[in-house]
C-alpha cells in the first residue's frame, strides 16, 4: 500500500466543510463496515480507501486505490474524537427521483444527526426518494452519515425548491401538523407524498399552505413533543401497514 501524503490528509481534512465537499463533488464514509458496503453497493463512486497501518482487511486491500495511515494520520482525518481506522473517499452518486408511489419530503430539518436516522429509517421501510428543502442539513454531513448507519449508499437523497416540486406532482400530500387528523383514524394511501417540517417550527407557512391533507400523532401521555426522526418512523409504519 502506498503510504498516505500531507497534502492528501490536508484535502482531506478540508472535506468536513460542506463548501469542499461541494466543489469537490465527494464525501468520507468512516468504519469498516461502511467501507465494505460501500465497496459491495457503489463500487464505482468509491474513489480511495485509507486503511490504518496494521489493519487487515482481505476486501479493502484488493481494492485498486489503498493508501496506508497511522492512527495519528487518522485521527487528523477524521470528523470524531474517536477516528476509525478504515475510510473511504466516494463521489457523490448520481440521484435521479424516481418518484415511485411514496416519497418522503423533508423540509428544514436541521439536526445532522436527526437527517441520518431519517434516512436510515426510509431505508428500512423501502423508501427510494427522500426530498429535502434546500435549508435542510447536508446529507453528506460526517453526522449524517454516520447516523445513517450506510443507509446514505441506498437512499436517493434530492434537495430542491419544494413548492415547486409538490405543485408539480398528482400524488396526495400529507403534512405532520399539530393540527392535523389522527393518523389512526386516516386513510392511508400507498401511494403519496409525506412532508416531515423543522425540529422547533414545523412545516413552513408556504410549504404547509401546499398540505392537502394534516396528520397528527395523537399525545397520551405527558411529553411536550415527539422529536422529528421519531415522528417519521410513526408515521412511515403507519403509511406502510400491511
């Protein structure tokens, strides 16, 4: 393995900034696991793979761009207190919205780590498209990826004008409001579009104006709120009852 060069971990380091991984068009996945599956799923936008010195990992090494790090290498690379041992550099895939009968619309959501489980979530449940707003949190955030626990490689993440992309699709949309209907009691169709809003505010004014029809999670016990990511998975089984 070739060893790894300053300027490499400098360029590197440089990608925990959205702006760099913007102009470069690429992202780290940190661990072993998310490496591995990364390889198996989107081989072709797997560009490097930086293996600690020490490390063996059949898979990894037989791989055509290995570059070999020290820990201390690592840990100048990584976006955690505790730097994993094996990384990835990948090009941003390709995304192109399939609009199949469900898609999940999230508009504003800030908290990277709320975005990944998000995401990991509509993987569970079979969810191609995710669409975001363009003031949600980057979906290549080192947060968001790691809180998506690999489901970033399967997912197919869009950010665009909202209103102009509801306006322009038939299928019935759904909004999780406060004032909205017990999902319970709704109708569900397999086929819609589900919008989740901001961590604090909900929905935005122009956004929710575009809701043709409001769910509720109905409150039992005596907890303020329901955070967003646990809000979705709700209603996500809730769209996907058998």
């Amino acid at each position: 393995m070739e060893k790894i060069s300053k300027n490499k971990i400098k360029f590197l380091r440089s990608l925990r900034l959205k702006k760099n991984r913007d102009k470069e068009c690429v992202f780290l996945v940190e661990g072993e696991k998310m490496v591995l599956e990364a390889l198996q799923l989107s081989r072709q936008i797997v560009r490097e793979v930086y293996l600690e010195k020490g490390q063996s990992i059949p898979e990894i090494e037989n791989f055509e761009a290995v570059f070999e790090l020290t820990s201390l290498e690592a840990s100048q690379i990584s976006g955690f207190k505790t730097p994993n041992k094996c990384l990835a550099l990948l090009e941003y895939p390709a995304v192109k919205i399939t609009n199949k009968d469900f898609t999940l619309v999230l508009d504003q959501i800030q908290d990277p780590g709320n975005l990944g489980t998000i995401i990991r979530l509509a993987d569970w449940f079979g969810v191609d498209d995710i669409v975001c707003s363009t003031g949600t949190a980057d979906c290549f955030n080192p947060k968001v990826i790691q809180a998506s626990m690999g489901s970033i490689l399967r997912t197919k993440i869009s950010y665009l004008d909202l209103e102009n992309y509801l306006e322009s699709d038939e299928r019935p949309v759904f909004g999780a409001l406060l004032n909205g209907e017990n999902v319970y009691q709704t109708k569900l169709p397999k086929s819609a579009i589900l919008i989740m809003g901001n961590e604090g505010n909900g929905i935005s004014p122009e956004i929710e104006k575009l809701v043709e029809q409001k769910i509720l999670i109905p409150k039992i016990g005596h907890a303020e709120s329901l955070n967003v990511a646990t809000a979705a998975g709700i209603l996500l089984s809730e769209f996907f009852r058998g």
